[in-house]
C-alpha cells in the first residue's frame, strides 16, 4: 500500500468517516462498512487529506484542464484539491453544480467557470455508479469531455450489470476511473490490522456477493 493510501485511510479512520459495523444502504443491501466524507469536516487535516488526492492524480497520471466537484462532498473535495494544486503553481479552474437549478441572478446549475476541455470529476466515493453517471453526462451536456474521476473509495459493486460500476462508466463513457483505495485494499488492511480484523469474513462475504 503506497503512502497515499495509507494517509487517506487514517484519515477516514480517525474522522470516523470510515465505520465498520451493520450498515444499511441506499440500495438496501447490508454492508459491514459505511463511508461518509462529510465525516472529514469535523476536524480532519483538509491540508493532508487534498495531498491524498493530489499524490494519487499524480500517481495515476491523470491530465486535465480543469477540476469538477458535483455536490455535495465533491464540492469540498474540488476546492481543497484546486486550492492545493495552486500551491504549487497550477492553477485549475474550479467549478461545481447545484442540486437544484437557479432560475434567477446568474442562473443555471454550475458555480465557477464552466467546465472547458478535459476535466477531472473529483467525489468521495463510488458504489452503484448513478451519482457518477450523472455527472458525467452533465458535464457532457456542457460540450466538455469527461476525461477522468478520481474517488476517494471504490467500493468495486457492480453496477447495471454483473461488471463493477466503474468498469461499466470506463465502458460506456470513455472516463478514466480512479481511486485512492477500493474494497480490495480495504480488505488486505483489515487482515493486518488486529483492530479491525473481526469484520474480516464480513468484508470478503460481501466482496462476494455483491463485488465485481
């Protein structure tokens, strides 16, 4: 496991943004783990979890013109990652949407400069691929191209299909997928770890009835 990750899981840890325990989903599967960025808001180092994602983007070799967090999490994720990013000298426009579209001042759906070019969507966390799904074809919407997404955790379901919802959007839409870490890697961390390593059968029973 590369540094990165290791940061961004005690960070998730620590923020409790990352519970293990008895967890019902939107999708009304139980899962034996739950993750919540918004968690991070409540005193995590902002500062190291952006290096987090910046050292991944980089890692992953990710190239772009500018950066797209879609509400809600993504918004905070997209502004300390831009504000990072600008730290060393690159200067990425930011923007991101609204729930709900503004009928009046400036109106539309998107804060910031409109996404232009390659741009990299920035979120928390992909689990069935419709919130991601959705903001690719937003951004679509706006003649700019979807380049790449890069997402704290992959929880590695499947998605419309018996592929994994980041398989399927890499398919369906040309997009690079990334993340910092996945089930899998959660999944070795547990092994090691004697803290957490009682919701090791629950991890890998769920990896296999839900996993792709």
């Amino acid at each position: 496991m590369k540094d990165y990750q290791k940061s961004f899981l005690n960070l998730a840890l620590q923020s409790k943004s990352l519970q293990f325990g008895e967890f019902t989903l939107k999708s009304g599967r139980i899962s034996p783990y739950f993750f919540n960025a918004a968690n991070m808001l409540g005193g995590c180092n902002l500062s190291e979890l952006a290096k987090c994602y910046v050292d991944a983007i980089k890692d992953k070799e990710l190239n772009f013109d500018c950066i797209y967090g879609p509400a809600y999490k993504g918004i905070f994720l997209g502004s300390i990652v831009a504000t990072l990013f600008s730290e060393e000298g690159k200067e990425y426009p930011l923007s991101f949407n609204r729930k709900e579209e503004k009928d009046h001042g400036e109106g539309g759906n998107i804060i910031g400069k409109k996404p232009h070019g390659n741009v990299l969507i920035i979120d928390d966390v992909l689990s069935a691929g419709t919130a991601g799904r959705e903001s690719i074809e937003a951004i679509l919407k706006l003649s700019a191209t979807p380049s790449s997404f890069i997402i704290g955790l992959d929880r590695q379901e499947k998605g419309l299909s018996e592929m994994s919802a980041s398989k399927e959007l890499e398919k369906d839409f040309n997009i690079k997928i990334e993340s910092i870490i996945n089930l899998d890697s959660l999944i070795n961390f547990v092994k090691d770890d004697e803290t957490y390593a009682d919701y090791l059968d629950q991890l890998n029973e769920y990896r296999e009835n839900w996993g792709a």
